[in-house]
C-alpha cells in the first residue's frame, strides 16, 4: 500500500457504498466518472480533510455492504476524504472486524474468550469449524468476548450485503445496522472551520427508498448446530431473549439503575416518561448548569468504568475550559472480557442514555455528542439508534430542547473490534478517523480530547447513574453505599454460577453476598474480579467489601464491575494462557513495553502448560520480570494492567504449583 493512490478501481457496489454515505463525488479529482479536465485543479480539499473523522463510517460502510475492504474500495474512499492510503490502510486493518482480503459475505464470530471458554467454547469452536468448511461459504473466526457472558457460549453471524426492506423496523430480533442519521444541524464543528460540510440523514443511511447494509444474528447460548443454523439460514435463528432475561433482580423495587428493565417498553418514549424519564432533564434545566455540576460532585459518584475517577470533577475541569466547542463522548465500547452491562443498559432502557448524554451535555457546554459503541452489540445500536431519532422527532434532542434554548445532539460511531479503543484517547483517534492508539498525556481530554477541544469522556453506567443523582438529590444518593464509594454499582457476574447476569448492588455489599444472589456452585476454585485487566481471589476470601476501597485494601481491584466465578472444572492454566493471547491480540504494539510483553508472557505460559507446570521458576521469574516493566513502562492501562491475572493467579491461587 502506497501513500499515493493507484490505478485500482472501486466496484459499482462499493462506490455506492461509499456515496451513500458521502454523497456522489463532485469531480474527477474525488473519483467522479467524468471528463480529465477537472483534474487541472482541486477543489474542496479543505472541505474534504475536515471529514477525515468519516474514515471508520467508511469502512463500515464498504465491510458491511461487500464483506471486506479491496484496494480499489479503500482507494476510492480515501479520494474522497483526501487520505493518504497508506494511513487508511493502518486504519483498516487496526480493526479485527475488518478485512483487506477477499473472504466470504457471511462471518461467524465465536466467542473464545474466558466466560465462554468455560462454559465449552473451545469444543464448540472445533466442532463448528470443522463442519463449516470452505464451501460453507461462512467463515469462522475465534473472537474475543462478544459481551453476551450471561449466555455462554455465544456466537454472532455478520452477513454482509443483504437487502434492507424500508420501513423494518429496527427493533426486531434479526436487526439492521443502519447508521443513527445526521449530526444534527446544530452547527457542530469538525475541526479546522467552522461549519463542516452538511450530513444528511438520506446520505449517512443510503438514502431513503431502501438500503443495503450487513445483518446480524446472535445465537447464545449456541451448540455446533444452532450456531450452523444461524450462519448458513440466519433468518430462522432463534430470536434473543428479552433484556431483561440478563437481569435476574428485574423487577425488585429496591432497583434504582435498573429498574425500567423488564417493566418498560424500550421502543416506547411515552413508556418511558411514564416511568420517570425526563424528570432528571427537568430538573437540570432547573437548576442550571454549574449547580448541577454542584449536585454530581457532592453525590461522591465515581465513573464506573474502572479507573473510580470523580465525574464532578471532570465535568467542572470541561465546563471551566475557555476553548470551544466543547464535546461529549459517551463510552460505550465494553470490550473487557465479562463485561456486558453497558450493553444490558441499552437494550433494555435506550431513553435513560439520551437522556443522561443530554444532562451532560448541558452541565458542561456541549452541542455535540458521540456514543462510541461496539460493533458487535447490534440489538444495542439499533435500540439506540431508534432513541435517539424519537428523541429528536419530539424536541428531546435539536436545536431547542425543550424549549430551553439548548443544543445538543447525539452521532452514534460503532467501532470495529479493538480493546484499546476503550481507553478514552485511543477512543477518540478512532472517532477522527486514525488508529485506535492511546496518546501521551498531558494535555488531558478535558483540555485536549476529541479533535483537540474540550472533551468529557464518560461510560454508559455512569452517565445513567446520573439521573437518580438529580431526581433524588446528592445527599440521598450519597447515602446509598459507603462514604467512599457512593451509590449503586452494576455488577457482571458469569461462569460457574447458576443464575448469571447483571446485579445492582449497593457499594459494600460483599463478594460472597453478591455470589450468593448469583447461585454460586460449592466447588469453587477461583474468582476473577475487574475482567482479564483484573486480578484473582480465593473461595476463602469472599468477604471482602465491593467498592473501590475495599478490594484496593484486598490487594485486587474493583475494575469495572466484572465477577467471574470458576470452579475446579476449569483448568487455570489454559484460562491464563488464554488472558495472555488476548493481551497479545489487542496491544496496539505502540509502546516496546507492552508489544514485546505481551508476547513474551503468553510464550513463557505456553512453554509452562506445554510442560504441566514442571520447572516453571524459570518462566516465572521471567514472567515477573515482563510484568514489571509493562507495568512500569507502556503507554496506557493495557500494557500496564496486562500482568494483573497472571500474577494474582501465581500468587493467591499457586497455579503452577
């Protein structure tokens, strides 16, 4: 791949693909069919470069059309944004949804990762695989956890191409992935002028009369044939269950997150507002912004997505901020293995987000909204997707929300399958349009975030702990937990437990309570806390506190709410070889530290499972060795979390003894 652009052409379909999405070229020099004579001087360069940030919907928009990115695509697409093909080559082939080789229209991903390796994954990948072979015309690919843990084994098929009916609605269980619509008409500002070229709805979705686009079908718990039935026949795959399936509380007043989930039509914004929607709005509007950022701050809410830093906090340090526009992004790009609550949250009340984005959006001066959500949560974005055009058709989002004289609209952006991306600076070179890298810091989002401007970054749990905070008042919401850690807390809980799904506890509430609610089985043998960047507890240590403080003083982490439960079926070493490959597969390889480290702790523990555990203190020393320096020198949490298993694994549970 070259940084000039060659001679290979586009087919039609992928030049419609790309044109639905950017409008038809203006000239030769964007690749029009026309005559060489405009190829004398270019024009709309400027214009073209400031929609750099339209590189991934591109590639979506060809992946999800054709099945893979061929070198004419990415070179059409590249004339049109004035991308070098070298840069937008980097950038395809960063994401593992993507492919710049030729392969087959439909894919069916396998979930691999840990909570599913435990529930069978590794016999169902092989089976599967050997039935489906090349003339299957399905591809199957071993994927890293597809947040369906509540249901392992799990497998998603991707069928690119298919003929999108107008007027499907996007809330059946065989859903299209159309794209959310406009930026909104409220003057967001991509970086370098003022106004940006114009969006419209017609030329973000393909237009009106009908579109073409991937499908998606999930299948989980799968078995080898449900899962070959729903990659080669996915129209008569199961349908998924209901949200509230992966809420085994739902229902129980003492609920405060979730308590619409089960008892409220996600579809229905009326249902909504009946159930208390747009009463946190109202009373933001109320009180206007600083004393909201007021509120949040002296509710003590810390963000849910691991890292426990103050949201109050953070919002003040964006609002205070001369440079502008300011801008909101919503997290919403789980991809830590076990996680899956953010996906639950947008299932089953998609409205609470809107809603919460907007507050945000109000407290801290921002027009413009992004929710970064993964691209293999398809019931999710289409739920989302359909919230948020309700939401703008009745006034809840445009140009004056109601009618108070504040802007503020919402673009969804799906990612592409990297880990990395959910680290808030990787997540927004994503956005632009770059690799998925994290960036140095200083400067900090919140004066240097998203196209070098004002940013807030929050996830999805804790912008929807955001509403109780305003319909109940900081003091109330500051009563629930522990001084510390106030408030509710979402917890994930998988594996070897009879009941599995999302639990919303109160922080101080203790593992082994949480593990009770969940059925935990008597022979246990270990639970992982905080995901794979988390660390190991013994079946003996179950009465240690859930907030932040409390597994900090236990010497693990709270992370983002993972609980994984194993009992003494699972072999611990091929669950840690199996952290060690998933560390490998999604360092973004721009730091030494973490690029080599990664490689060299999966390669000592696969020469100790290879050998059985014998003569492991050589390799262990050696992994001690690797984890300090990752640990000590990578960019970003990735490399500095990626010991954190393994460790815990050797040093609470003696795993290679």
């Amino acid at each position: 791949m070259d940084l000039h652009f060659g001679d290979s052409k586009p087919t039609d379909e992928e030049r419609a693909a790309v044109d639905a999405l950017l409008g038809p070229p203006e000239s030769s020099w964007e690749g029009a069919d026309r005559s060489d004579a405009d190829l004398r001087w270019a024009r709309g360069g400027r214009e073209a470069r400031d929609r750099r940030d339209l590189l991934l919907p591109g590639l979506h928009a060809v992946n999800d059309r054709v099945g893979w990115i061929s070198e004419g695509a990415l070179d059409y697409l590249c004339r049109r944004l004035t991308v070098p093909p070298a840069e937008a080559y980097g950038v395809a082939t960063f994401y593992a949804m993507f492919s710049v080789r030729p392969r087959p229209a439909t894919v069916l991903h396998l979930c691999a990762d840990l909570a599913c390796t435990a529930a069978g994954a590794t016999e169902l990948c092989a089976d599967v695989e050997s039935r489906l072979g090349p003339e299957s015309g399905v591809q199957v690919e071993r994927s890293p956890c597809l947040g369906l843990c509540e249901r392992a084994p799990a497998a998603l098929v991707i069928r690119a191409g298919e003929t999108v009916r107008p007027g499907v609605p996007p809330l059946g269980e065989f859903e299209d992935e159309a794209r959310s619509g406009p930026k909104g008409g409220l003057g967001a500002q991509p970086p370098g002028n003022g106004g940006g070229p114009s969006r419209s709805s017609e030329a973000e979705s393909g237009g009106g009369k009908g579109r073409r686009g991937r499908r998606t079908a999930v299948c989980a718990p799968a078995t080898p044939d449900t899962a070959i039935q729903a990659a080669t026949a996915p129209e008569n795959a199961p349908p998924e269950p209901t949200p509230s399936a992966a809420v085994p509380q739902s229902g129980a007043p003492t609920l405060t997150l979730l308590h619409r989930i089960g008892t409220t039509d996600p579809a229905d914004l009326d249902d909504y507002r009946a159930h208390g929607g747009y009463t946190a709005l109202r009373r933001a509007f109320a009180l206007g912004p600083a004393a909201v950022i007021r509120e949040v701050t002296e509710s003590g809410l810390l963000g849910r997505g691991g890292a426990a830093f103050p949201t109050g906090r953070k919002w003040q340090a964006t609002a205070s901020q001369p440079d502008h526009p300011h801008y909101l992004v919503c997290n919403a790009d789980e991809s830590e293995p076990g996680t899956f609550k953010d996906r639950v949250l947008m299932e089953g009340d998609p409205y609470a987000l809107v809603e919460a984005m907007t507050i945000a959006a109000y407290a801290t001066g921002a027009h413009q909204g992004y929710l970064y959500l993964r691209g293999e949560y398809p019931r999710a974005t289409a739920r989302m997707e359909h919230a948020i055009t309700q939401a703008r058709a009745r006034g809840l989002l445009g140009d004056d929300i109601l009618g108070q004289g504040h802007a503020f609209d919402i673009e969804i952006r799906r990612g592409a399958g990297a880990y990395i991306c959910g680290e808030e600076t990787a997540l927004f070179n994503s956005i632009e349009g770059y690799r998925g890298e994290p960036r140095t810091k200083p400067p900090f989002p919140v004066e240097k975030g998203l196209f070098g401007k004002p940013t807030v970054e929050n996830n999805v749990e804790t912008l929807v702990n955001v509403l109780p905070v305003l319909t109940m008042g900081a003091q109330a919401y500051a009563a629930i937990g522990t001084e510390r850690s106030t408030g509710p807390k979402l917890f994930c809980v998988s594996g070897s437990v009879a009941r599995p799904g999302v639990y919303e506890l109160p922080f101080g509430a203790t593992l082994g309570e949480l593990l009770r609610l969940a059925g935990v089985r008597d022979n246990l043998r270990a639970v992982l806390l905080g995901g794979a960047a988390g660390g190991f507890v013994r079946p003996d240590e179950l009465d240690i506190p859930l907030t932040f403080e409390g597994t900090r003083a236990a010497g693990t982490t709270l992370g983002s709410g993972v609980v994984m439960a194993f009992d003494d079926t699972v072999p611990l070493p091929r669950l840690l070889l199996r952290i060690a490959q998933f560390f490998r597969d999604e360092s973004c390889g721009q730091c030494v530290p973490c690029r080599v480290g990664t490689v060299r702790q999966e390669e000592a523990l696969h020469r100790i499972v290879d050998r059985a555990g014998a003569d492991a203190a050589t390799d262990i020393t050696l992994l001690r060795e690797v984890g300090r320096a990752m640990r000590d020198a990578s960019i970003c949490g990735l490399g500095q979390t990626a010991w954190n298993a393994v460790e815990s694994a050797i040093d609470r549970l003696g795993a290679y003894e």
